[in-house]
C-alpha cells in the first residue's frame, strides 16, 4: 500500500508551519499570566499583607478569572510597546517592560483586592508593595513570558536575548 500523494490542498506551507496558531499563543498568555502571578503574589498577600489562607484563596481565584480575561489583551500590549519602543540597551528593554507591567497590571490588582473583600490596609500595604517591586517584576515577567514563547511556540522573543545583559 503506498501512500497517498500530497496535493496542493494538503500540502502545508512553510509560512503555515512558523505561524503559531492564535489558540496556542492564547493558552501561552493565560499559562504564562496566571502563572506569574500566582508566583509573586503568595509573599506578598500571605507575607507582607498579613492576608489568611482564605482570603488570599479568594483573591487568587478572582485572579484566575481576570488574568485568564486580561493575558492576551496584556501580551498584545506589550507587543505593540515593545514593537514601538524595545530593541537597544539592557536598560531600554527594562525600562519598556516595567512601563508596561506597571501600566497595564497595577489599575487590574487594585480592583482585585477591592473584589477579593481586602481590607483597604490591606489593599494600601499590598499596592504599594506591588508599586515598590513593579520594578522588579516588568522585565523578569517579560523574560519569563520570551522564554516561554521559545520553547512552547518556537518563536524569536521580542527583545533580543542580547538586550538581557
């Protein structure tokens, strides 16, 4: 039996086989989102805001729902800042990725602590070290994010690995 001959409607081209498709570029930005956050957000809540198990378990799941809502909307943003104004210096790319993480997560955080039930002590002392290590967060978001777009879709990052130096 041999096998069957490939027709030009079959056939696969090339542009076709790099071109990540949007439902997997989708997942990466949820997987990626949800994550990140859940990462950075366990010391902050549970640590220095003096949250409960309970309440930082309903933060969090609040989370799920808006970062699972927001990650596409967030990586398409940072695609357009980073298109617009990354490439360069080490600190261009970390200065471009904190504006970004800044811009586009703080108004999003607040709101969830204000859902999430947090006391507004709570939420003050939770913004503004979410504001302090926002710094912090930008670019290491942004590598993880590049990182995770190699090896999960086989795509270039958006600043150039030599920019991480």
């Amino acid at each position: 039996m041999s096998a069957p001959a490939l027709t030009p409607e079959s056939a696969v081209s090339a542009s076709e086989v790099r071109t990540p498709s949007r439902r997997r570029e989708l997942m990466l930005d949820i997987f990626a989102m949800n994550s990140f956050s859940w990462a950075i957000a366990i010391p902050i809540e549970l640590g220095l805001a003096g949250m409960g198990w309970k309440e930082h378990l309903k933060v969090r799941l609040l989370a799920i729902v808006f970062n699972t809502l927001i990650a596409r909307p967030f990586s398409l943003y940072r695609n357009w800042v980073v298109n617009r104004f990354g490439g360069g210096s080490a600190l261009n790319a970390y200065l471009v990725d904190t504006f970004v993480f800044l811009s586009f997560q703080f108004p999003l955080y607040l709101s969830n602590m204000l859902l999430g039930g947090a006391s507004w002590a709570e939420i003050a002392t939770a913004s503004i070290t979410f504001m302090t290590i926002a710094g912090a967060l930008g670019r290491p978001y942004g590598i993880y994010l590049d990182w995770l777009r190699r090896i999960w879709i086989n795509r270039r990052p958006l600043i150039e690995p030599r920019a991480l130096a």
